[in-house]
C-alpha cells in the first residue's frame, strides 16, 4: 500500500518514505510508528496502543514514546508546535490528521493487466470507450507536489481501469507527455482514444 500526504509518499511494502523524489531516512520503530497512525487516521490512537505495536508491549518510558513521536514528526515535516499532521490530544492519545490519497498495489497490478497499451489500438480508434489520463499540472509551485501530483494520475487511471468496458491507455503512454503543452485532439489522435482527461492539482493549505 501507498500513502500519500502532502508531498510525501510512504510505501508499507517497500517500507520508505519519500518526500518528492528524495528518500527519508527514518529508523524501523518510527515507520512502524507512521505506519500505525496512519492506518488508523480515523480514530484516536493511545498511548498504549502504539506501545504494544512498536514495543510488543514492553515497559517503555514516556520519553522514548515521545523521542519516536517527535521522528516521526520530524520526517513528515511536522512538529509539536504545529501538529498539522499528527495531533496529540491531551490524556487520549495521538491522531494523523492529514488528508491521504491510498493507492493499493494490488489494484495496481490488476490494472497493470487491464490497461491498453496505445500501440495494441492501431492507428485508428476502438469500438469501445477509450481514454487515455494525462499528466496533471502542478500549480502549488512547490516542485515536491510532482510526486503528488503523479500519484494522482495513478490513482485515476487504476480506478478506471477496472471497467471492463473503457480502454484505459497505459501510464507509460500518456506520461510521455509529461512536463510538454499539448493539443488534445492531437494526443487522441496519436493514442488512439476518444477521450483524453488532463488536469491540474493546486495545493491549498494544510489539513
């Protein structure tokens, strides 16, 4: 599974954080710490729940719980001053406040089967829907939201694709143009598909 926040990306699977297109070095205790609060964003989080998963229940002092507190907001570019993703509620526990985007690498590779490639299309358009998702334009003016950004498109062309229906033209296809201003009858054209989406994403602020 992956996660992401703002400009970070954190992979269960692959076990890394990434903030755009850097890895954050983040030691196992404070990922597992990440990991937890962020499955769990729905509810408040104890004190002794996030002992019993980082210290299989071990007596640990309240400053090494609040030293891996205090990574884990330090890697996602948090603090306890702010809080604006981890939330600490006093005599509760902890909560992940932020907004996230889930992308399921199964759904991804179930879509990786369903997805035409634009060159299986031929020079002409298909009987069926067609569509290909093009890459979203960042206008936060932070270059770290590309990765955002990207995942977006991930996540729309992955949900697309599980209709049977709809020929979804391939990420590496309509990646190609990536960064480059196009004419959208000319990209149908040269895809094959009826239909082209291209949006934009702006950051507004902080959840």
């Amino acid at each position: 599974m992956r996660y992401l926040f703002e400009e970070y990306a954190f992979d269960t699977d692959r076990r890394e954080l990434h903030r755009g297109a850097d890895t954050v070095s983040v030691t196992p205790q404070v990922f597992d710490l990440l990991d937890y609060l962020i499955r769990n964003r729905e509810r408040v989080v104890s004190k002794d729940d996030l002992i019993n998963v980082i210290w299989k229940g071990r007596s640990v002092s309240d400053v090494a719980l609040t030293t891996r507190l205090n990574a884990a907001r330090t890697a996602i570019g948090d603090s306890g001053e702010e809080q604006h993703l981890i939330k600490t509620l006093p005599r509760k526990g902890f909560r992940f406040v932020g907004q996230v985007l889930e992308i399921n690498r199964s759904d991804e590779a179930a879509a990786a089967n369903s997805v035409v490639q634009s060159s299986t299309l031929g020079p002409g358009l298909s009987d069926k829907p067609s569509i290909a998702v093009l890459p979203f334009h960042n206008m936060s003016g932070d270059p770290a939201q590309e990765y955002f950004a990207d995942g977006l498109v991930d996540d729309i062309i992955t949900a697309l694709s599980r209709f049977r229906a709809l020929f979804v033209i391939a990420r590496n296809s309509s990646f190609t143009y990536k960064g480059k201003a196009v004419d959208i009858k000319q990209v149908g054209h040269e895809l094959g598909v009826r239909y082209v989406l291209e949006g934009s994403v702006r950051k507004a602020g902080r959840a």
